[in-house]
C-alpha cells in the first residue's frame, strides 16, 4: 500500500521569494508521483507528474519538483513565487495499474506582500 | 469539450433530507470517482466505479450510495443528510489506458446540511 505525508499544512513566504512544498511518499513497488492545485473555490487541476526518466519535471506556471526515489520524496519548488500561487497544493501518488490515487493532506501556500 | 461538469454548485440541506449530486463528463473515461474535502483531512475517495454499471466503496462511504447507468454519468445520493456530511464534494474521472491514473476533476459542490 501507499500512503502520501505533506509535511507542512501551511507555508507562509514572501511574493517573489523562493518556496519548497515538501511531499514524502511510501511504497514497496513503483509508483507515479502528481501535484495538484486547488486556487480557492474552484476544482483541481494537474500542475504537474513525474511518471519515469528525468527525475526534475518542470509543470505549469513555473513549478517544478524533483524526484527523489532514496529519500522517498517529490517537493515541488519555485524560484520566485506571485500572489497568484496562493492556493493549496496536493501531492498525490499512483502504483501502475491501480486506478486510486493516495493523496496528501494538503499545503496552502500563503503570499505576504 | 467541457471535461468534468457537477450538478448543482451548492446546495443547502436540512438534516434528514435526501439529494442527488450529478457527475458528467465527455471524455470518454472509464473510471469515475466521488471525493468529500474538509479542512486539513485533503480528499478522501467515497466511492468509485471502473465503469459503466459498476460502483466500488472508497475509504468513507457511509451514508452515501452512487449509481453509473451511463458511461458519461456519476451519481452521488445522500438518502437522510447529517450534518457530518456538509463538506465540499468533488467528481473525477480517468481513463483505463492511463496506467498512472491522471485524474480530471469537477468544480465541485458545496453542501451544507444544517
């Protein structure tokens, strides 16, 4: 089975300051990683996917995250963060084949003027 | 092409009373899924179904049941609301030859049940 640990529920930066939304996972077999954001009131939408090669996946608006297979991890990363990326953001993993996806708790990235 | 569409956005219940939450999409997928999301427990699976006439439980399906007559369709009911079940409600949908499950989701629906 896996399971999905964000490990900060809120991260709070600057506008035009750099941020890192942590993501660890466990699983005993290989699996495909996603982040999702949710701007408020309104549905998910994929920002980005690692699902195998390169382990750095550059998605929309900027983001980026890096996969890191021995340390079970997948942060999502932005070198300089807009008041339009408030909102919260899932990490989220798939095993080949299983058609549930595990997913996070949850970050919402706060942007102090 | 509209992906994922829910019925209605928001809706208002008084305990006790029963209401049918409508999922479609036009992608032509085979797998669709019900979610609930509260405040800082993410998205938990209610039910799901790998395609048409078939339904699955999910993590938290309590007091709720689903039906899939058409392909393009996901219904979620509550027979008797409480108010534990005033949440946002989201529907996704994926495709079978997705091995990796990218899920497509609704704009969800707001229910509270007083």
């Amino acid at each position: 089975a896996q399971s999905v640990t964000q490990l900060d529920s809120q991260v709070p930066v600057f506008e035009e300051a750099p941020v890192e939304l942590r993501c660890n996972y466990s699983s005993s077999v290989s699996v495909y990683l996603f982040w999702y954001v949710q701007y408020p009131n309104q549905g998910l939408q994929l920002l980005l996917k690692y699902l195998s090669g390169s382990t750095l996946v550059k998605g929309i608006n900027g983001f980026e995250a890096e996969f890191n297979k021995s340390q079970t991890s997948f942060h999502l990363r932005k070198p300089s963060v807009h008041i339009s990326d408030t909102a919260e953001y899932f990490c989220a993993v798939s095993a080949e084949g299983n058609y549930q996806l595990i997913w996070g708790a949850g970050t919402k990235l706060i942007i102090k003027p | 092409n509209a992906g994922v569409t829910q019925t209605p956005k928001f809706r208002v219940l008084k305990t006790g009373q029963s209401m049918t939450l409508l999922c479609a999409q036009d992608m032509n997928h085979e797998y669709m899924y019900w979610y609930r999301q509260d405040p800082g427990m993410g998205l938990r699976l209610i039910h799901y179904s790998v395609g048409e006439g078939t339904t699955a439980k999910g993590e938290v399906p309590d007091g709720y049941n689903v039906s899939r007559l058409k392909k393009q369709n996901f219904l979620l009911g509550l027979e008797s609301a409480a108010p534990s079940q005033t949440s946002v409600y989201f529907c996704a949908s994926s495709s079978w030859d997705s091995s990796y499950n990218e899920q497509f989701f609704g704009p969800g629906t707001r229910l509270t049940v007083l």
